[in-house]
C-alpha cells in the first residue's frame, strides 16, 4: 500500500509504501533503488521506506514493474 502523509511534518508530503512481504535488509535495498528511481530522499522506519515529496504514482509505477501487486492510498 502506498500512501501520503503530511501530519507532524511541517507541511511537507511524504509517500509512505507499506505492507511490504519483505526483511529488513531486502526493504533498505529497495528504499535504495526507489529513492534513485524518484530522485529524493528517505527512509526505512519499522516495516515502512518514507520517500519525501508526494511520489505515489512514480512508486506505484516502479513496484508493478518488479511485480509487486500495488493499492494506492489516501487523496
């Protein structure tokens, strides 16, 4: 699931990808790849990888091309 977040962030969006089947090492390796496939920033917090900025359809597009199964999240 993809979702974005702007709450207790000064204002600023962030597309959080959640619900993930995968271990912590396998989420920092795909926190990597789609920060570089965005071009910004983030983070893996818990079972979640944070991009900066409201990048849910570029995510969205870069998952199903790795064939993740995608449900985008909030408006």
């Amino acid at each position: 699931m993809i979702s974005r977040e702007r709450k207790g962030r000064g204002g600023k969006d962030v597309s959080i990808v959640s619900n993930l089947p995968l271990t912590s090492m396998e989420l920092k390796l795909l926190a990597s790849a789609l920060k570089k496939h965005c071009g910004s920033g983030g983070t893996v917090t818990k079972s979640c990888i944070e991009i900066q900025g409201d990048q849910r359809q570029s995510i969205k597009n870069y998952l199903e091309q790795q064939g993740f199964r995608v449900k985008l999240s909030g408006s």
